[in-house]
C-alpha cells in the first residue's frame, strides 16, 4: 500500500481516523492506494459493484434505510466534473470535508426498510435492473429504462425471506444466457428463472431443511456445468449445505455436510466445469480461515462398511405440525419406485417421481381429502400402476386415487363405500401370490374394527372384519409384517399407551388376536410407536424379524409357533441413555455368524450409531455420523434393481434419502490459516486478485479490532500474510454516534477506478472507502 498523502480527516459522529499510514507491508506483492471516501448514511448494507449505465465503468450501490432508499454511486470517468457536495448551514470542527469526488451520488426511493439487493438484467433489454427483499413487499423488481430511470415496479408473491444479507443472488442458473434470481425465504429456497420473452416466471420453491439458512452462494459444485448452490445452516454440526442442479434443470434434495461452526458465510474460491469447488470461510471458535474443497469420496462405496452416504433431505413444507404419511409405489407406470407423501393440514398428497438417475424429482403437489393422516399404495384397479389409498378420519372417508395416464396428475380420491370414521391404512399382499388387499383400521359407535378390503368382482368390499375389543383410544397406525415367518402377512396395530396388538393369519384369510394371549409379552411392545417399528432379517436366514426400538437399545423379536413373542437377539446403543428412533440393516458382506452392520438412529444426539458384530455375533458400537434433525415417523430399508439397496428415514414434515453404493461427495479441508497479528481474529473473508496476477488473495477482516489482513500464497503453497492495516483509529473521548458495533462491515473487491484492476471497497460506518489497486 502506499503512503501518498491523502484526505485526513474525521469520521462524522466517531471521530476516527482512516489509516493508511498504519499499514504494514510484509513485501511489494500487493500494494493499495487510498482510501478514497464517499460519505453515506450510517444505516446501509448490501455494498455492491456493477455497471449500472453501461458506460463500461463498475458503479456502486447501497442499501439505505436511514432513508429507505437505494443509493448509487456513479463513477465519473477522469476529467468529467464532478458533483461538490452540499454545504452544511454550520460548520463542525469535528466534521470536516472528508470526501473524494470518484463517484456521482443518485438514490431510488423504495419507501420500505430492505434486508438484501441484487442487480443484474432481469428482463433481456441489456440494462441491470434491481431486486430487493424488504417488509412489507417480500421481493421487489426495479427495471431501469432506457434514461436510467426505475419507474417499473414488480412486486413477486414469494414467503417471507431472510432478514439479513447473503439470502439474495442473480445469475444464470440454466445456461441460456438469461440471468435468473434465487432468493433464500425463512423456510425455503425460491428460484425465479427469466424465459425467453424476458420475463419472470412463477418461483420454484424448495424447502429449507433448517430455518434462517444463509449465506446463499450460486457455483458449480460438482463440477458438471450447471450452477449449483451452497449455504450455511445456523447452530447444527452439519452446516454446510449442498443443492446440486439436476441435468433438467430443477434443483434436487438438500444434502448436508459437517464442517465447524462458521463465523462468516462463504466465499467460493473456485468452481468449474471438470473442478472440484473450493471455498473459504473464517471458523467460529477459533477466527482461523479454513479452505476447503467439496470433492468426490475415493472410497468404494458398494465395499462392505463403507462410509455412510449423507441423507438427501426432501420435504413438501418444513415446519408442519401434523405428521405426513408415507406409501412407496410406482404411481405413474414407469417400472420405478415413487413416494407418495400426505399434507394433512394443506389437504394435498405430493408426489416424488424416481427419475432414471436414482433420484426423486421435486414434489408434485395434488388436492386430496383433509386431514390424510394415513395413506397406503398397491395396483388396487389392476392397470400396472399403484394407486394412493387415503384415509380421513375428519371426512370420514377411505378413498382410492391414482396417477392418470398421459397426465402424470393424480386425480382426486375418489371414496370406498365404508361406514364410520377410518383411523389408519396399510395395503398389500398378505400371502405370496394373493392380490392386494387394503387394511383399514375404523372406529365406528365406540368399537375400533380391522376392514380387509379387496376387489371382488371389480367391486371394492369388506371381505373381513375384525374388532379390536377393549380398546378406548383410537389407534394411531397399522402396519403388515411376517411376524412368526410362515410366509403370511400379520397385522399389527399402533395404538398410544397400548401394547402393539397383532393380528396372525391363518388358512383362508382368517385373522386370530394373539395379542391376548398368555405367552404375548406385552411389555416388550408396550406404548410401541410404529416410528421404531421396522422389519429386518438379523441372521440371515431369509427372513425378517421385528425390530423394536427405545431407549439404550433395540431388540429382534418374533412370534414363535406358540403365539408367544420372543426375544431373538439385542444391540445396545453406545450409551444407556441414547434415545434410538429406528434401526436398520446395513447391506453389505456378512460378518461373523451371518450377521450384518446395523444402523441406528439416536434422535437425542442427531446422529447415526453404526453396531459391528464380532466373532461371536455380539455387537457392539463402532461409530457415530452426524446425521442431522427428523421427527421420525417410520423407516425402510428397500432393495433397489441391480441387487443395490436404500435407505429411507421418513419424517414429520421431511424424509430422507440415502442411497447405499452410490457416488458420494465430501468435504476436504485443504489449508487453515492463523494470523500472528496480535490480539486480532477475523470474522469474514473475501477472495479477490489485488495484484493482478491471475491468483485469489484472501481479504481477512477483523471488524472488532477493525484491522484488515491480506493473504496470498507464496512458492510453498501455503498462505502467508502479504500486508495489514488498521482501517481507522477511535477517539475515546467521543460520545455521539459510533456506527456498528464491528466496522469494516462489508467488503468488496471490483475495479471501481476504470484501470481494469480490482480494487478493495469497505463499508464503514456512514463512508465508502476505496484502496485503488497499484
């Protein structure tokens, strides 16, 4: 940095100094003149650089809601005149003139406090328009006209969006060489593509699987060409967020990733076609900048006790407060398994149709019955395609809806001919080659009854009816499993505060209560939730046992030829204390005594216990993964084509994904840097090339300390500090206005001189300083 003369002076109500003569040069690398100040409001954010009237010269502009407006700084090219600045009626000795006249000042009033800006063309015309989140209106579109007006005005109909900076970004998401807008809401991540005609289109909306994500970040992560995103998640160990844009253009599920806690949002460092992306940011605990790359994971991930793959979060609305139902079918023909998930509250089913690349694509909402609390899938009208069965328990309906053909649009349920109020349903084969049937539980004048349902005929009709005597809560679900392994299909009941009840079948469909029985242990299955209830074959001889889960433990039970249920074997968790949602069985080369890996879910720590069993069959933990937040409602491990498998964890109001064998990314930290300044830790970075020489240097920002700290990185491949400066000094006998509790609060790095180099742009209290690049 030099050391020229420059305009000395007070910062108006701190009194400060901004320094130049403080700067420390560790070599010639990087060197900054200025600053140059533009004086400003003291409530502005947003501070960015584009060519607002295409004159060719980056312009600023600001976020200023002391005045609830937009304000420009236009930049004057040399020898054009420039604007003085109005003249105070009376002079202060502790404000003197502190400004240089790079910029031309302009404002566009918006009338409403803004929580983020954005500029870019937005309608084709080749000019930048504006973007602006703000309350009242939650998305505003400003175009500029041909005379660099801002009279259009389109307010977008999107959720209420995230009330500080990071959550609004423009750019082209699909190629086709129109930019496009991305905003993060509270709850969601909404994108609005601009078509041919120069237009904006209805937003696609994709939920958030943590609320107030931020630091919102458009960049080819995996290298494929499209623009992906990445953010942050605030207060969770995965925090790093992923959303991969899929080859059709929607974006797919959230994926997550642990990283240490953030101080700062991101700064993508590279990312590119046929490149792994790198980012930096600053470390929560420690004010370290850590640089990592989002790469793929060389590790075999079809090997027995491979690495987990991270849950792909897929939901229709996050934050429901009654739970969704669940059914997998293949709802649209195709020969793939789909998913079908119930809205109770919103009165919807959606459907998440399997693409050919192994995925779901995005949710496709349908009307459907009220408060569809459960719902089931099979082929019920015998065309190929699985049907939803539905069952409302406030419309006192159980109906049948399916997938119309050539429409890919579910129709609207249409009702069974059934009497009372449907509790709960499942559907299925109940023996190996018997049609489907659908299993309703009902109450109806005080009595709680099991309907068998089947098409006799063509005509749905109850072919059995079974009461459940002694019940005085209404059960919850109802679930089919093998329970004594003779090749039949049992029924089993969920009902709160109420053992599992079971159902076994017999010769000709007939169904006998064992439940009741004297060697049926009821403790076993006592208050059992059907979330901790899966079916999984533990010794590997081809049939499935129930596995039962709760605290410390889950346990294989089944029923033995006495109708007695048995204890096969017990896994305990890590600790006596973990709270185990669900348990699964890993897929994979079978170890010691035909027993496989198996998977918990401890809903207490967010994680996932993985048990190993030794040479004698005994398990015992090996490890935990981070797994994230669900408010679990059931789980299933299902075999996929090609003798692969998944893994689902569905949840209250989101259901995960992990899809065992597949290509898997991860996160490598590739250098961390610590500063030997004294007393000095940063709270954000900026990567940007100040010396002209095709390379990022990192701009490390203390704003406590308020000092600035440039890295670059020498022959070694490692960072080293090039130069630092402390940006101004405070009068401690000042009493009026300080500003922000931390200065520099924002950062750029753009050429805002004309001499197509980058220069650094802070935003400190009520100034815009320039450090023009030499």
């Amino acid at each position: 940095m030099s050391t020229r003369p420059h305009h000395a002076g007070r910062n108006a109500g701190l009194a400060a100094v901004f320094a130049l003569t403080t700067a420390v040069l560790a070599n010639d690398e990087v060197k900054l003149g200025g600053p140059e100040v533009t004086k400003l409001d003291w409530n502005t954010r947003a501070l960015q650089a584009v060519d607002l009237n295409g004159d060719g010269a980056n312009d600023l502009l600001v976020i200023n809601n002391d005045r609830a407006r937009v304000d420009f700084l236009y930049q004057v090219k040399p020898g054009a005149p420039a604007e003085l600045p109005k003249r105070a009626v009376t002079t202060d000795r502790w404000e003197p003139v502190l400004e240089d006249a790079r910029f031309r000042k302009a404002s566009l009033t918006t009338g409403l406090g803004m929580f983020d800006l954005a500029a870019g063309d937005l309608n084709g015309d080749g000019r930048p328009d504006l973007a602006y989140t703000g309350d009242p209106d939650t998305l505003t579109i400003r175009y500029q006209q041909a005379d660099g007006e801002w009279s259009e005005k389109k307010v977008v109909e999107v959720p209420a969006p995230l009330q500080w900076l990071s959550g609004l970004k423009i750019a082209d998401l699909d190629g086709d060489g129109r930019r496009d807008l991305v905003m993060m809401a509270q709850k969601e991540l909404v994108v609005v593509r601009q078509n041919a005609r120069g237009l904006l289109e209805a937003p696609e909306r994709y939920p958030l699987a943590d609320e107030n994500s931020y630091g919102l970040e458009p960049a080819d992560v995996n290298g494929d060409g499209r623009i992906d995103f990445v953010y942050l998640a605030p207060n969770v160990r995965d925090a790093l967020r992923l959303r991969l844009q899929h080859p059709a253009g929607h974006y797919g599920p959230e994926q997550s990733h642990p990283i240490d806690a953030a101080r700062s949002t991101l700064q993508v460092l590279g990312s590119g076609p046929g490149q792994n992306a790198t980012v930096a940011y600053v470390l929560g605990q420690t004010g370290q900048v850590e640089v990592f790359a989002v790469e793929p994971r060389r590790d075999d991930a079809s090997a027995a006790g491979a690495p987990l793959p991270r849950p792909r979060v897929y939901s229709t609305r996050i934050g429901a407060r009654t739970p969704a139902a669940y059914a997998f079918g293949d709802f649209n023909g195709d020969g793939l398994t789909d998913v079908a998930m119930s809205d109770p509250e919103a009165a919807q089913v959606a459907l998440f149709f399997r693409e050919k690349s192994g995925g779901f694509g995005p949710a496709r909402k349908f009307p459907s019955l009220a408060d569809s609390r459960s719902i089931a899938a099979c082929d019920w009208d015998g065309d190929g395609r699985d049907e939803v069965i539905v069952a409302s328990s406030k419309e006192q309906t159980l109906a049948v809806a399916g997938v119309e053909a050539g429409e890919g649009r579910l129709g609207y349920p249409q009702p069974l001919p059934g009497k009372g109020k449907p509790l709960a349903v499942a559907a299925g084969r109940l023996a190996a080659t018997a049609t489907p049937y659908v299993v309703c539980v009902r109450e109806e004048g005080g009595k709680r009854l099991v309907d068998l349902w089947a098409r006799g005929g063509g005509t749905p009709q109850v072919v059995k009816s079974i009461e459940l005597a002694g019940l005085k809560t209404d059960p919850r679900s109802v679930r089919l499993a093998d329970a004594n392994q003779d090749g039949r299909m049992d029924i089993a009941v969920f009902t709160p505060f109420e053992p599992m009840r079971l159902l076994v079948q017999r010769e000709g469909i007939a169904f006998e209560e064992v439940s009741q029985g004297a060697g049926y242990r009821k403790g076993l299955v006592d208050n059992l939730e059907a979330s901790a209830f899966t079916l999984e074959d533990v010794d590997g001889d081809g049939r499935k046992e129930m596995l039962v889960a709760g605290t410390g433990f889950v346990r294989a039970l089944r029923l033995n030829e006495k109708g007695e249920l048995t204890v096969v074997d017990q896994y305990n968790a890590r600790e006596n204390t973990s709270d185990i949602a669900a348990a699964l069985v890993l897929p994979g080369k079978a170890q010691a005594a035909n027993r496989r890996r198996l998977l918990l879910l401890d809903k207490k720590a967010d994680a996932f216990q993985v048990l190993q069993p030794d040479a004698a069959g005994v398990y015992a933990f090996t490890e935990s993964v981070p797994a994230g937040k669900i408010d679990l409602v059931a789980a299933e491990r299902r075999e996929t084509p090609g003798g692969g498998a998944e893994i689902f964890f569905l949840g209250k109001d989101r259901f995960w994904w992990l899809p065992l064998g597949q290509p898997e990314w991860q996160v490598k930290v590739l250098k961390t840097y610590t500063t030997d300044l004294r007393s000095v830790s940063y709270s954000d970075v900026l990567g940007a090339d100040l010396n002209s020489d095709g390379r990022l240097e990192l701009v490390c920002n203390d704003p406590v300390r308020n000092v600035i700290e440039i890295l670059g990185t020498g022959p070694d491949g490692e960072w080293h500090s090039r130069m630092h400066f402390k940006v101004f000094e405070t009068d401690a006998h000042y009493q009026g206005r300080k500003g922000a509790a931390q200065e520099p609060r924002e950062s750029i790095a753009a050429d805002v001189t004309g001499d197509g180099k980058n220069d650094l742009v802070l935003l400190v209290h009520d100034r815009v300083l320039v450090y023009p690049q030499e």
